[in-house]
C-alpha cells in the first residue's frame, strides 16, 4: 500500500487502494497486519504501522467510514493525544461530510474550526507516516450547556430530561429515583408541563401539601421525608448553576446533523471548560442528547458513512456511582442507536471505566500509552491487554512505551471482523492545535444561524405558573368561604342577642306584674312605688337598652356580679 500522497484531510480520507502490494518491502508479520487493514471504499486514515520500533509508511492504519456506526473507545493516560486523536479523526469525518459532536472540556478543540500551523514537529510527523499535510479550518459551531461561557446555549426542558438522568445527575438512591418518576408520571397525567428546575419543585411542593397529598394516594403515595431530599437536592443542585441549563427554547439535536454548504461535515464543539467544575452535569447531559437523538431518528440500518458521530468524553464520569437503570438506560441506548445511523466513541483513560455490556458493544480501539506505576495500575494494565485479539505483540510492554500520538489500534473490517492490533503513529492534525482567540470564537458563535433561535431563554406558562394560579384561586375560594361563614355567624348572633333581648323584657314585664308579698296593707304602697319607678323615663331607657353589651354590663352592676377586668 503507498503512502498517503492526497492533500488535506478529504485526500487523506478518500477511497481505499485495497491491500499492500506485497513487494517485500514490509517484514512478513508487518504486511500481514497490513493486509488485515484493506479498504476498498472510503475510510478514515489514521496513521501509520510501527514494527520493531519502525514506523512503515506503507502500512496505512484505516477505519472503514460504514463501520462507525458499530461505536469505538479512545483510552489513554492523561498527555498521551486522546484529544489530537479527537481532532485527527473528527478532521476527517467533517471531509467526507460526516457531522461531528465534540465535546470540549479543557477549552482546546475550538481550533478545528482554524487552519494548522506548520512547524517542523508537523512536518517531521508527516514525513514519518507518509502524509502530504496542507494546513485545513473546518465548518464549526459551538455550544455551552445553558449558555455558561462561550457558545449557543444548549437547554433540555426537564420533561424530556427525565427522572432516571435527572436521578442520576441528583444523586438520588433508587427508592426516591421510583418517587422521582411517580412525579414525572402524576405531571405528564395533569398536564403540568416541567420545563424548568422551579416546575419541578412546585409540583413536588403540592404533592406534599394539604391539597395535594390526596393525589398519589391510589398509585403509592409521595412521602414527606423523600420529598424533602429531592427538594434540597434540587436547591443544591441550583445552587450550582444549574438552574440555566433547564429551560426554553429546547436545543433541537437535528442541527447536530447538518452539512456546510461546501458538502462537508459541521463539526459540533460543546465548550466544557466554565463547568468542567460540573463533571457529573455534563456527561448525564451528554447522555440526554444521544437519548434525545434516538428518541427522534428512524431506523435505518447500516449505511456506507453514519449520520453523525458522537465523541462522549470524560465517559467514566458517566457510568460512575450509576444506578442500575441508568446503566441498563445507557446499554439500551448504544447497542439500538447504531441502526439510526449514529455513532458514538467513549473517551476516557482506561478501558475499565466502561461497563463490560457497554465495552462489548465497541467495534473500533484506540488505545493510547497507560502507566503502570502501581500495583492498581498493573492490574489495570494487564485487564486491559487481555480485551485485545491475540496479536504479534508483547502488548503489556508495548501498552507502556507508545509515545504521544502512538497508539495500539484495532477496528472492524469491512466484513465486521476484529482487524489484527497494530502498534500505530498517527498522523498530525491539520486545523490548529490548541484553542482560538477568545474574540475568534465569539464572532464565530455570534454569526451563526442558530444564535438567535436559541440565544435568550423565554419563561412561558408552565407547571410552576399553574400551580400558583391555582393555590391562588383556592384562597381566594377559603376567603370567600370565610367571608360567607362570618356572616352566617354574625346573623346568628344577632338572632341570639333579639331572642335574649325579648326574653329580658318578658322578664322585666313580668317583674311589674308580680302580686302583693306582704300582708297589712302595705302591698299597695309597694305596688305604687314600683309601678312609679317602672313608669320612669329612667328605667325605660334602661329596659332597652338590657341585651346589648353596654346594657348586659349594667343589668350585672345591678346585680351585683362585678365585670371581669380584660
């Protein structure tokens, strides 16, 4: 096979030349490990074969483009070029009109979107893998998770978020995760829609209250006490500045998928770097768009190129602590979405931060140097190697010594078959490596089509809005009520105080009429000096006035009952 004599990356990534000429020039094992790579259609070019200690330029390492879609793995320490890796192949992808998905988390991938500079390091790596390097920007847009640093805000409403990423990204056990979707369930049935953080904090403040406990009664019930961890895990967690990454107007993932007007690939830029404090946000958030995308795209098998591929870096940040729906969520998600024609590469530093349901599922390695300066590190060497096919190589050895940019490759071959490991030098980017200017990226993310769809946020009606509307109106219901009963009340009491009035001067007219009590004739002198004080002005005006407070005070002076002092 020659070496790669196109220009640029499409050159790079064009049709194959099926397998190397067997000239002799390639150590018999060599030129079976190249032969194991022959593409006859398109394909990635990653690099060159190393062999004791040789690089063959002759022996080019590639990926068929109708295999990405069987998903891959990016391993590595720390400095060993995962992220070159990244870019070498999101490169190369955007040429043959693939659309990218990267996720930036240290803020220097954003120099894709720019053209390399040339430097000796660039043209020494060229020289060695056989490449005909030209200096190439590619089409770029860039995005921030609600809009926190650089990019087009990207926002999931939490409806379509869910309880099981929501749970996840709360840290909830699997008690309140069930609670949590009893939630989400008794919202979707009354049409309470949970757009933000604040949606879902009344509507779990209701389901607690007075009113609302009645709700849930028939399908289990929401206890008080998860209710409050879910509140303060909420508060928490907005605490955090999360709260903007829920919200309107939702991020459409379909404009993940466009092309450029030239025909290539628009490579999606995800700048991580003002929450890579958040490890946790993100790459549940990450998980929302590749389940959003599934949820969206029809099926359609295996294509000659996928629709898009999708890097998920920092990946054991989202399978650790994950509960066992998560993980069967996360499992589900990439053994079906191959057949919506999307591809995802797990990047993370061991192969071991995988689930072995999710490693299984994996067609393509690329896997960088690992160290091996503990006992752990040893362990997690060896696990490592015995996931690879049997090959030539001392593997744990080799694991140790690759150099920056090298790395133990192995792919799916046009057939679906493993191809043999190869010991690989990878080729040199050829957009920038590093970031761009801050005012580069600003124009760049300001210019583009969807900054005004998605720039500002907007706060409709929405759960939160329905709920207060209707504590609202059930106050003033109870104001009515009240109002109603103290009137009902204060009619009664004024038909008590006229009953008790009448009662009274029954009394009091009963009094007058009494008969003589006293024999000798002085009952008449009584009678007279009664009827003269009942006749009074004074007394009359003290008989009407018997039943009111002022006069119910005085008949008890008169009676000799003392007030009570208040």
């Amino acid at each position: 096979m020659g070496a790669g004599t196109g220009s640029g990356a499409g050159a790079a990534a064009g049709t194959g030349a099926g397998a190397a000429p067997r000239t002799g020039a390639l150590p018999q094992p060599a030129q079976e490990i190249a032969d194991g790579y022959a593409v006859s259609g398109a394909a990635l070019d990653l690099g060159a074969l190393l062999w004791d200690g040789v690089c063959l330029p002759a022996a080019r390492i590639r990926i068929p483009l109708g295999t990405l879609n069987r998903h891959g793995l990016v391993a590595g320490a720390t400095g060993t070029g995962k992220t070159k890796t990244l870019q070498l192949i999101a490169e190369q992808l955007s040429a043959n009109g693939v659309p990218v998905f990267l996720a930036d988390i240290k803020g220097d991938v954003s120099g894709v979107s720019a053209p390399g500079v040339p430097g000796d390091k660039v043209a020494e790596r060229a020289g060695q893998v056989g490449q005909t390097w030209r200096a190439t920007g590619f089409p770029s847009e860039f995005y921030a998770l609600g809009g926190i640093g650089p990019g087009i805000p990207l926002r999931a409403t939490v409806t379509s978020f869910g309880p099981v990423l929501l749970s996840k990204v709360l840290g909830l056990n699997r008690t309140q995760e069930q609670s949590l979707g009893l939630i989400f369930h008794y919202a979707d049935a009354k049409g309470l829609e949970l757009v933000d953080l604040k949606d879902l904090r009344s509507v779990v403040a209701f389901l607690v209250s007075d009113t609302g406990k009645a709700e849930l009664k028939g399908i289990g019930g929401l206890s008080t006490a998860t209710a409050g961890v879910i509140l303060r895990s909420l508060t928490a967690f907005e605490q955090q500045g999360a709260g903007d990454f829920f919200g309107e107007p939702e991020f459409d993932t379909a404009d993940f998928l466009r092309q450029a007007p030239d025909g290539r690939g628009l490579v999606s830029v995800l700048e991580l770097a003002a929450v890579q404090d958040k490890p946790q946000l993100f790459s549940t958030f990450l998980m929302w768009l590749l389940a959003d995308l599934f949820h969206d795209l029809p099926e359609v098998g295996d294509l000659d190129r996928p629709k898009l591929v999708f890097f998920f870096d920092e990946a054991h940040l989202l399978f650790s602590d994950a509960s066992k729906a998560f993980l069967e969520s996360i499992t589900r998600t990439v053994r079906l979405i191959r057949s919506k024609g999307i591809g995802i590469f797990f990047v993370t530093q061991s192969p071991q931060d995988v689930p072995a349901p999710v490693l299984g599922q994996l067609g393509s390695r690329v896997q960088h140097a690992l160290r091996a300066f503990t006992p752990d590190d040893a362990k997690a060497l060896r696990a490592t190697v015995k996931t690879f096919p049997n090959s030539p190589y001392d593997l744990e050895e080799l694991l140790t010594q690759l150099g920056t940019g090298e790395a133990v490759i192995t792919v799916l071959s046009e057939k679906g078959a493993p191809t043999p490991v190869a010991a690989t030098r990878l080729r040199a980017p050829e957009s920038l490596m590093g970031p761009v200017a801050a005012d580069v990226l600003d124009a760049a993310v300001k210019g583009s089509s969807l900054y005004g769809r998605y720039a500002e946020a907007v706060d409709r009606e929405s759960a939160y809005e329905r709920l207060a509307e209707r504590s609202e109106t059930a106050e003033r219901a109870e104001r009515a009520e009240q109002g109603e009963r103290g009137d009902r009340e204060a009619r009664e009491a004024e038909d008590t105080r006229e009953a008790q009035e009448a009662a009274d001067r029954a009394a009091v007219e009963e009094a007058v009429k009494a008969p003589e009590r006293t024999p000798g004739g002085r009952g008449k002198e009584d009678t007279s000096l009664v009827g003269q004080v009942v006749g009074s002005g004074m007394f009359k005006s003290l008989a009407r006035s018997v039943g009111t407070q002022l006069g119910r005070e005085i008949s008890r002076s008169l009676f000799g009952t003392a007030r009570r002092r208040r």
